[in-house]
C-alpha cells in the first residue's frame, strides 16, 4: 500500500517542528506515547472497582471493556497484515523520527497504538460517560504523537482512531447484552462476590424501623419489642388502682 502525498507532506511537516524542539520534549513525547496505554489500564481498573457497587448492566459494561480493545486491536493488526504499508520512517527521504524506526514487516497502516488509545476511550465512555471529558482528548493526543515521534503517517492514526471508536463499543455493548443476564447469579456465589462485588437488591435492603410511641414529655420512642406473658405471681398481686384482688375482694391487712 502507497501513502497518500498528501499524509507524507504532513508527516515531513509535523516530525521536521517537533525535530526542532528541545532534548526534553522528546524524551517526554517518547514516555507518553506508551505510557498512556498505562493510564487507560488504570482507568479500566476504576471503572471496575466503580461498577461493584452499581447495577449489573455497569458491571458487565466494565468487564468487557478490555475484551473490546482486544477485538478492536485485533481487527487492526489483521488488517496490517494484509494492507502492508512501510513506515513512514524508511519511506520517506530523510524522516526526522524521534525514536527507532520499527523493523521491517511491521507495518504502519492502521495504527495499533491510535486504535487501542481510541477504543479504550470509547468503552470507558459507554461505561463511565463522565470521563468523557479525559479520555477522548487523551486518546487523541496519543494517537497524535506517533505522528510526532515519527513512526507513523497522519492517515494511520485517524484510521485507527476511527476503527477504534467504531469496532470497540459495538463488542462491548452486543457482549452487555448477552452476558449481563449471568451477572446477578454470579453475584450470589461466594468466589465471585469480590470480582462482582454484591448485588443492588441486596444493597437496597435497609433495616425497617421500629413503629414510634408516644411517651411523657411529647418525644417519641421506638416501640418495644413484645415481651413475654405475665407470670402467675403478677396475675396475683392486687390492683392498686381499685384497691381490690383480682377475685373482687380486698386483700386481709
């Protein structure tokens, strides 16, 4: 597969300005654009420990978020495969690239780095709508700085990006609906109450409160749980209101 002109012209645009920048903004373009797949990990993390205490649709929307990256992922470097498309970084004339240049056979169209960034982010959003606002833009930095560093053209991420944001919510949700009528019962099995976390029912069980009673000085009290039937010896003491026994008589002095 040929680039594009017009993607090569970008590509020699964007790697020859950030050749120019200082030592320090390569090394950190160099980190970040691998240490963002980090920071996704971690928010797949959150978005679990998040989903134990919600409903059983969040939670299998949690699960199968990293499974969707992996499909996504997987439809990209099929399609590498078969599309063969050197690297910017050998293709084109004196290619200002800030890091290695991957080995030959490994190749450029569609970006693997933009399409992971980009279904992470898009599973987290099906799942976790307010993060919206972080990782979109997170994804798109990052698929940025392959540009950046070099190793890809500008068509590679955008189709990656596309490919991400497409391919992984269509597997999260088809797998939500298929798989989260398991989540309840599983919830009830003693192993599965840590990776599940307790079902909603059961966190909605709040104790009932006992029925108030008045008392002297207008505050109300719980009432009093039954208790017992009188003894014999209460049933014969005299009622002292009356005066009288039980049996109608007064009790001898």
């Amino acid at each position: 597969m040929q680039a594009p002109g017009f993607s090569a012209d970008w590509y020699r645009a964007i790697t020859e300005f950030a050749d120019g920048l200082p030592s320090w903004v390569h090394v950190v373009a160099e980190i970040g654009t691998d240490a963002g797949l980090l920071l996704f990990a971690a928010l797949f993390v959150a978005g679990w420990w998040r989903a134990r205490g919600g409903t059983d649709q969040a939670m299998i929307l949690a699960l199968a978020a990293p499974f969707a990256v992996v499909a996504a992922y997987l439809v990209s470097e099929v399609s590498k495969t078969f599309l063969e498309e050197e690297r910017p970084c050998r293709a084109v004339a004196d290619a200002a690239n800030i890091v290695a240049c991957p080995a030959p056979g490994d190749w450029s169209f569609p970006s693997n780095h933009a399409t992971i960034a980009a279904a992470s982010a898009a599973v987290i959003v099906v799942a976790w709508r307010s993060m919206a606002a972080v990782v979109l833009p997170l994804a798109a930095l990052m698929a940025f700085s392959r540009v950046f560093v070099g190793v890809h053209y500008p068509h590679d991420v955008a189709a990656g990006f596309v490919l991400g944001v497409t391919v992984a919510p269509v597997v999260v949700l088809v797998m939500a609906r298929l798989l989260a009528p398991a989540v309840e019962p599983m919830r009830a099995w003693p192993g599965a109450a840590f990776l599940l976390g307790p079902s909603p029912a059961f966190l909605d069980r709040a104790p009932v409160p006992a029925p108030a009673r008045a008392v002297p000085g207008g505050i109300a009290a719980p009432t009093a749980a039954p208790t017992a039937a009188p003894s014999m010896a209460a049933e014969t003491l005299p009622d002292v209101m009356s005066g009288t026994g039980r049996d109608g008589h007064y009790p001898p002095a």
